[in-house]
C-alpha cells in the first residue's frame, strides 16, 4: 500500500465543468486526491463582461501547470474527443516533465 494516495491532475475544457466534476467525484471515492480548475468560465461568458482579464487567465494558466508538477498522472476530461489549445499545451506539459497521460474519451 502507498504511503499516501495517488494525486490526480483533471485537465480539459471549462465548457465540461458537469464531466470534470463527475471525474472528481470518482477519483475521489476512488481514494484520489485531486487538482483541477478552480475557475470554470467559458469564453463567451468573458468576452459578454470582462468578468477574466488577460492577465487572469495567463496567471490561471500558470497555476495549472503547478498543478500538474504536483499530480502523479493527468486525466484530461475530453468528451466526444474534443481537445483545446489550452488542453494541448496542458498535455504536452504534462508528457514533457514525464507525467502519464490518460482520457476519458478515445482522441
């Protein structure tokens, strides 16, 4: 047995906050501890009122990615396969600093 549970990274779209949230729920009745988004606005909800800055997001973004150096393995939430830039880059920090990668929907 570990000396301590599995940390677990969600990584995908703020547009599936219902999905990733169903994957918190699971991994974490799984025994996980998790990190995912703490802030789940969809693009048109800033450009409607400027509620996320530039800046915001960019510091959001970074954040994220101390999130994955802390998890043992990334799960991107990615219904119907749909993956964004953001969740690219996300993947392709992931993989570089050796992280496993796994999907909740076939790519």
């Amino acid at each position: 047995m570990p000396d301590r549970p599995e940390i677990v990274c969600i990584c995908g779209s703020t547009r599936f906050v219902n999905e990733m949230s169903a994957a918190n729920r699971d991994l974490t009745f799984a025994g996980a501890i998790v990190l995912a988004p703490g802030v789940f606005l969809r693009a048109e909800d800033r450009e409607a009122d400027g509620s996320i800055t530039a800046e915001q997001k960019t510091a959001l973004d970074a954040l994220h990615l101390r999130k994955i150096d802390l998890a043992d393995r990334v799960l991107v939430v990615n219904p119907g396969g749909y993956i964004g830039e953001s969740t690219s880059k996300e993947i392709a920090y992931a993989r570089a600093t050796g992280k496993p990668v796994s999907f909740t929907d076939p790519s």
